[in-house]
C-alpha cells in the first residue's frame, strides 16, 4: 500500500515515494520498525466462510477468442478476477474483450 510502479521493464520498478521502506531486502533484511503501525484495539480474529462461489479468474492471453471470453462472462458468473501477461496490463488492441467486459459491468 505504500509503493508505485514506476517502470514495467526495470529490476527496480517499484518505488515508496511518500514513506520510507518499512524494510530493506539485500543480504540481511533489515526491518524499520518504527515505520510499522501498530493498532491499539486489536478485533479478534474471524472467518468470513460465506462467500460468493460464482466468482472466476480469466487468464487474458493475446490468441484467444472473444467466444472463449463471452462464454466465461454467462450466469451463473457474478464476479471476475483478471489474469493479464507480460507488464500486468489488459491488451489495449482487443477491443472486442475491452467491449465484453464494459457490457457486463454495467
């Protein structure tokens, strides 16, 4: 919650602009504890088991075919995780998947 990407193709792509790194990783780790809040009223513990099970991921890939995509997206489908490739991102040129996913959002 504390971080940016900053570049898709760099090893250090990720930055924390606006706070300092809660830990350092090299060799050793070095943990700044000081920057870890630490809350007072503490809620016990709890299991939410009473989940939506009509939710799905849908692995994007370049090849695939927009029947695939409107076939996943039918009821009893209530919800959908994407899994995009390369950077993380939806492919801009798929406009017919683009339009898929419009049409069920609303």
């Amino acid at each position: 919650n504390r971080t940016v990407k900053l570049d898709n193709s760099a090893l250090e792509a990720f930055d924390s602009p606006n706070m300092h790194p809660i830990a350092r990783m090299a060799i050793n780790i070095k943990v700044h504890y000081d920057s870890i809040f630490r809350s007072d009223m503490v809620a016990a513990f709890t299991i939410h088991d009473n989940l939506c099970r009509d939710v799905g991921m849908l692995r994007i890939f370049p090849s695939m075919t927009i029947e695939s995509v409107r076939a996943f997206l039918q009821p009893p489908t209530r919800g959908v995780i994407l899994q995009t490739f390369g950077s993380g991102n939806m492919p801009t040129r798929r406009q017919d998947i683009i339009m898929a996913l419009k049409v069920i959002c609303k």
